[in-house]
C-alpha cells in the first residue's frame, strides 16, 4: 500500500487497491500481505483478518494451480486482484482469464466427516470460502475468464480518532 495522508485511508472512507501478478505461487505471499494490510487498516478484528486471508488465498491457490490446465507459468495469463475497502467491509475480486469457468458455488460444500476420515490434505477450499466470507458470488464470460467476489463485513467498529 502507498503511504497515504496523515489523516489516513480509514479516515477518508474508502480505499481500491489492484494487483496483477504472475499466475505462480511464489505470488501468493504478496496478495496475502495486501489484503492483511487493507484488513488491518480499516481495523477489522484479527479473527476476520485471519479468515478473508485464508479465503482469498485459497482461491487464488486453486486459480494457480487449476484455471489453466496445466499451461508453464510463463504462458499463463496474470492473475488480478482487487481490494476494495472501507470501514463497514472488505470486498476482493479475483479474476483469471481461464477458457473454462469454474465456479466453487456449483460444487457441494464437502462432507467433513468424510475428509477427516479420508486423511486427504486437500479438499476444504470450498468449505473455506462459504465459511469464511459473509457473501461469495461468480461470474464467467467467455474469452474473460473467471470473476469470484469475495466480501466480509466487520463486526468491529473503528477507534477513537485522537
């Protein structure tokens, strides 16, 4: 984030931030960083902190590691995310340019009895996204990709201002 004015984002309302970074894991750490940031900034408690991060990183996880079949890092196109922040939520939109569209709200929220009795390290990213996130919607247009909104209100109200 870019150092702002004294008075800070949070004290003028609302902030949009967007990446677009390489289609790799080794990009992960730094989306995981910018929406912790937006997140701290506009005070949301370290519980829903915790949970939009590991939501959106789950999402961005399954977009490297399945929207483009397979394809080298290098030919993939890049993955975007847009943060949109203000004192009452958080939204991120992530997008892809994937040829297929997959949305997690087509697939049946997994059986957790069934998955801990499986052993499986995977498998939890949908339940994940539900759980954790007050709303998630899809989209797909051809030729586009993939477009998951991702949107968690905060239960705690801003500090006093000095």
């Amino acid at each position: 984030m870019t150092p702002e004015p004294a008075a800070g984002p949070a004290a003028r309302g609302a902030a949009r931030l967007v990446l677009r970074l390489p289609a790799e894991t080794g990009y992960l750490a730094v989306i995981r960083e910018l929406v912790a940031a937006a997140a701290r900034e506009y005070h949301f408690s370290a519980a829903e902190l915790t949970k939009v991060v590991m939501a959106v990183d789950e999402a961005c996880v399954n977009v490297v590691q399945h929207a483009y079949g397979g394809a080298p890092p290098q030919r993939r196109p890049p993955l975007e995310v847009r943060v949109q922040v203000d004192p009452s939520r958080l939204v991120v939109i992530i997008s892809d340019r994937s040829p297929v569209a997959f949305s997690p709200l087509d697939h049946p929220t997994p059986d957790l009895k069934a998955y801990w009795e499986s052993a499986g390290p995977k498998g939890l990213g949908i339940l994940i996204l539900r759980q954790f996130m007050d709303q998630v919607s899809h989209s797909y247009l051809p030729g586009r990709g993939n477009r998951l909104r991702l949107v968690k209100y905060t239960s705690s109200p801003p500090p006093p201002s000095c």
